[in-house]
C-alpha cells in the first residue's frame, strides 16, 4: 500500500500511479474519494465538461437536492485532496497497455501517466434534436429527465417532443407531474404508435398531434410554445402555446478510451456501452468502467454509487495481487 500526502491539485502531478480515473464527475469523484481513503496513489484526470452543466440545480440525491452541479463538483474535488488525490485538468487523448501489465494515459498536454488500474468515468454527450430553439432552453424549460425537474415544472403544460416511439413512454411518465400533456410526434409516424400505446395516451389523457415541430416560441425568456411546419415552407402549421417541453437527447458515449483498450461493448438502444461485471470491471483486466460511461440511466446518485463500488473493488484488487506476488516471491527465495 503506498500513500500521496504531497499530491497537490492543479498541474503538479507524477507519472506512475495506482490508479488514473479519467473523468471528473460524479463516478469519477466517487471512485477517487474512496481509492484515496484506502491510502492508494491516485490521480483524476479531468476535462471539465460535466453533462449536467446547463441543469441549475440537481435534485433527487439525498442530502444534495437542489444543489447547483458545479458545487456538487467543487465539493467533491475539496473531499479527494484531503486524501493526498491529485487532479489535473487536462483530457485523455489516448490509452494504451504498458510493458507491466498496466495503462499509459496519453494526455492532451503531452504528458503520458501510468497506472496499474484505470477507471473511465468520462460519461456521455446529449446530442438534441435539430428543432430551432431547443439547445438554447435545454436545462431550462426544454427537459429530458422528469425524475430530475418534474417537480419544479409541476402543473403546468408540458410538451413532449417524439423523436422515436420510446417518446410514447415519456409522454405517459410525465403525467405523473402534470395533466396537461400533448405528444408532438415531430419524427414519429402516425402509423408507427401502436394501438396499445394510443389507449394509454388516450386514459392519460395525453393529446397526439401529428406534423413536425419548426421552430420553438420564446417569449420574455420563457418558453411559450412550438409551432409546427406547414405542408410547404409558405405554410404555418400552427402554434401550440406550452410552457415546457421535454425531448429525449441522442447519447453519445464517451467510450473512446475503452474501444482502444479493447474492451467490449455491448448494443443498447441508446447506444454501445461497455460490458461490465457487477463492480464495474469491463472485459479487460484492470480496466473499469463507471457512470454514464457504463450505461445511459445513471442519475448523479446512482453514478456516485458506480464509482464508490469500482473504487472498493479496485483496493481489493490491488491489495490481494501485491499479497500473492510477495508470496510468490518469498516461495522462490525459498526454494
């Protein structure tokens, strides 16, 4: 076991370490307070780029509800360098086995880092539907996640944008905060809902509108409505005044680093993600993987979980590989 006392956060930082998480969010924060606790040298490498970052506030974390994500953050890195943590602010441009059966992480600054263990923590990217006005509302009154923002939105309109017949489940989970619902099927054919899922829209009390929605309506920086395209480009197809509007983001998984390492990934419909044991180990020996870089549902509590379990698991590891060479080290001394 060895400790970091002197690690400092900033740009000063080693090259060999136990473990290097790459990603500075929830899961990567969790891993790095608990491998730090359990006194192992460990460095985060962070790019800044949280995925809640338009969200003002977080909700549903114990403790944590309503506290805005970059404090979530700042207390977070304040926790790992009371452990000798070291984090740098910097982005893993590539990873590749070393010579000890361990990873280099190339960073884009030009410095490579070692480790016997690494964590991919990097998360994913919201890619939005193509709508006029929806990236500049999206975290404010354009949502994607009810268990996140319901209550703050609670009774008032919603809307709900359909980008794929997965958008009929959302429309019904947003009842639950409000009454007043219209589906917008935008890019979803009529023919394409089933007969099952209109009964349910329909004893929701979920209007459908076919058509495609043009462009959102904001006015005195709020969200008044969406107006649909027409049959031609002349045409108005109509103004549907809403004061929310929930559209569900394309993922991109950030898994860069684990398909150059050789891990295996596994098809979902949102998308590839690793393919991982209970701990959050991938298929290849010492590489982990944790938070939304491992799956798509991963709310901030549940990838702080990820994290805090792939971190436990990887002291373990460490610990029990060091005890078996030094038996083997003593058996041969021995023969």
């Amino acid at each position: 076991m060895t400790e970091n006392n002197g690690a400092r956060h900033g740009e000063e930082y080693d090259e060999r370490y136990d473990v290097v998480v790459v990603g500075g969010g929830a899961a990567g924060l969790s891993a790095a307070l608990v491998l730090g606790r359990s006194r192992r040298r460990t460095l985060v490498v962070d790019a800044g780029e949280p995925r809640n970052a338009p969200a003002a506030h977080m909700q549903g974390f114990l403790s944590r509800d309503g506290m805005r994500p970059a404090e979530f953050l700042a207390v977070g890195r304040e926790e790992i360098a009371r452990y000798g943590v070291a984090l740098v602010r910097d982005r893993a441009v590539d990873a590749v086995r070393d010579g000890e059966g361990g990873f280099g992480v190339v960073l884009a600054g030009g410095r490579t880092v070692h480790a016997r263990h690494l964590v991919v923590a990097t998360g994913l990217k919201d890619e939005l539907p193509a709508v006029p006005g929806l990236v500049e509302r999206f975290g404010r009154d354009v949502l994607h996640c009810p268990y996140c923002h319901g209550w703050e939105v609670r009774d008032r309109p919603f809307g709900v944008l359909a980008t794929s017949p997965l958008s009929v489940h959302q429309a019904l989970m947003v009842t639950q905060w409000s009454k007043d619902v219209t589906l917008f099927l935008h890019e979803v054919a009529e023919a394409d809902v089933s007969d099952d899922d209109l009964r349910r829209l329909a004893a929701a009390g979920v209007r459908v509108v076919p058509g495609r929605v043009a462009e959102l309506v904001v006015e005195d920086d709020r969200l008044a409505g969406v107006r649909l395209a027409g049959k031609t480009p002349a045409e108005d197809g109509g103004f549907h005044a809403r004061e929310v509007l929930f559209a569900a983001p394309r993922a991109l998984p950030r898994t860069d680093l684990l398909v150059r390492l050789g891990a295996e990934l596994r098809e979902t419909p949102f998308g590839a993600y690793p393919v991982i044991d209970e701990r959050g180990l991938t298929t290849v020996p010492g590489l982990w993987a944790a938070g939304n870089a491992s799956g798509f549902a991963e709310q901030v509590i549940n990838a702080a979980s990820r994290g805090y379990r792939a971190g436990a698991a990887i002291n373990g590891e460490l610990l029990f590989a060091d005890l078996d060479a030094a038996v083997a080290r003593d058996s041969a001394a021995h023969v």
